[in-house]
C-alpha cells in the first residue's frame, strides 16, 4: 500500500520527469530519484514549486534514508518534512500530502525509538558496549566535526563486530579511514583505503555499500596528485578499473565528479576531464544551470580533440 503512494505521484508528475521518474521508482532507485527530482526543482523557470514534484521528493528522500543511508535518517527526514510543508504551500491537496506526511513522520518516530533503545542499552551494558552502539556514538561523533574521535570509535566497532562474529566490519573501518583523512591524519587511513581498491565487497554480504570505495580512490587521488601527474595516472586507471569491476562507473557521485572535473584540468590531463565530463553528463537527472554552465566553461578551455 505504502509504494502505491509513491506511484500514485509518479503518474501525475510533469512531463519532463514521469517516465524517468516511474523507470527509477520500479528499479528502487531512490537515490538517482532525489537526484532527478532536485535538478528538474532547481531548473524550475520560477515558484511556486511544483506540489506533486515536492511530495514525491519527499517520499524518495525518505525511502532512500530508510534503505541506504540511515545515518542521515533524522535530518534526511526533517527536510522530507519541509518538502510535504512546501507542497502544501503550494497548494497540494490534503488527500495527497497527508499520507505522505504521515509516512515520513513514522519513520522518524521509529527512528527516534531505535536511538532511545540504543541509547538505554549503552547504559545498561556500561562497559561493554556492543558494535551497534559504537557506530552509533561514531555517526555522532562525526556529525558534529570531531572525526580524529568518531575515527577512534569506528575502529572500535568493527574490532567488536569481529567478536560478535557479525559481517560488514570492512564497511566500517573504511568509515574510519575518511574520518582519519579528514582529521588529516591521512598515514593512518592509507592501508584500508588500498584495501578498498581490490575488496570483495560481494563476498563480504555488502555489495550495497561499494559506493564508498569510490570516496578511498579520490582520496588516493588527492595524495597522488600532490606527487605528480605520473602518480596520478596510475591511480586514475585503477579507480577506473575498480568501478567497472564494481559495476560502478567511476566517478559517479557527484561532488566527486566536480572536484575531479577542476582537478584533471589543473592537472593539464584534458582526456581524464573529458571522461569526468562524460559522466557529468549521463547523470539520471536533467542538469541544473550552474552545472551546465561549469561544463560549458570546462570544454571551452579543453584543447582540441585531434
């Protein structure tokens, strides 16, 4: 019932999004649908904003958060939030925002309970808090820019998922290593951010979190670009050759795609920007002005293909 929500909106969306729309919503794609929904909003000639556009982001934005990246469920959810109030703002029909709103707000309940049940537990466990409750305490940690310690505690949880003899605790020592770049102890995140680069994460029960290898390559491009433009070659073809390996064409997440864009040019690699450009280009949602503008701007200091 709750999906026939989400088609019911998809039907009634403009045009220029229904089809892609309803292709990414059958496919479960929820993170290329915000994606597709943010672009067609920020292209939008002027307000009011579409109120179906607005409820189906909301909903997309939400099932994404519940399904992928339930570290962000709360805030996640507060903006699906303000999207159900912009909808109604902009005249959405009470039959269509009210479900949508309810659905959004049991989520962030369940959400709620789930922390306050984590949180009850640390107390009554005191000194030996299970790998659950330390990537929680980690996730906070790093949310609120102390990442040398959510570091720390990553670490910790996947030592403890070990001793619980549950998977994934690659997933989260990877977390620890972006927490570690990101404190700028980079020396301590190297040997997992390698690991990364050849891992196994279909073995290991979590092909659906491969995405983060992407974030070790560009963080090995980074140091290999501060060594030269040699370095940095090598390293591009094999972040190339690990996301087809992955099936997870390299660079797809899009902040990655515009650092990379400006790196390969300062770097005077025109064909490594011209593939970033690529990618730019087969993103599932229509492009807003200013990235188009960028694109434009990059190509008109390219060379000459010969």
């Amino acid at each position: 019932m709750a999906m026939d929500i989400d088609s019911d909106l998809a039907r009634r969306l403009p045009t220029p999004v229904r089809d892609k729309a309803q292709h990414l919503l059958a496919a479960r794609d929820h993170g290329s649908l915000v994606s597709l929904l943010d672009d067609y909003l920020a292209e939008s000639p002027s307000p009011p904003p579409h109120p179906v556009v607005l409820l189906s982001l909301a909903l997309a934005r939400i099932r994404w958060a519940t399904e992928v990246m339930v570290d962000r469920m709360l805030p996640s959810g507060e903006l699906a939030l303000a999207h159900v109030a912009a909808a109604r703002a902009a005249g959405a029909a009470p039959s269509d925002a009210d479900p949508v709103e309810r659905l959004v707000r049991d989520a962030l309940d369940h959400e709620r309970a789930r922390r306050r049940a984590e949180s009850e537990e640390d107390a009554a466990t005191a000194g030996a808090p299970s790998a659950e409750i330390l990537e929680t305490r980690a996730y906070r940690l790093w949310e609120s820019d102390q990442p040398a310690a959510a570091a720390e505690l990553f670490e910790a949880a996947a030592r403890q998922r070990r001793v619980e003899g549950r998977t994934g605790e690659f997933n989260v020592e990877l977390r620890a290593a972006l927490c570690w770049t990101q404190a700028g102890q980079e020396e301590r995140a190297l040997p997992v951010l390698e690991r990364a680069m050849t891992y196994d994460w279909a073995a290991a029960g979590i092909w659906n979190d491969r995405a983060t290898s992407e974030k070790a390559a560009t963080i090995l491009l980074r140091r290999a670009a501060r060594t030269g433009v040699a370095e940095f070659t090598q390293t591009w073809d094999r972040a190339v050759a690990n996301g087809d390996r992955l099936d997870w064409p390299f660079p797809s997440i899009h902040p990655i795609q515009e650092e990379l864009l400006d790196l390969t040019l300062r770097l005077g690699l025109p064909d490594h920007c011209r593939h970033v450009l690529a990618r730019i280009r087969a993103r599932a949602g229509r492009l807003d002005r200013s990235t188009k503008a960028k694109l434009e701007a990059t190509e008109q200091r390219l060379p000459s293909e010969t």
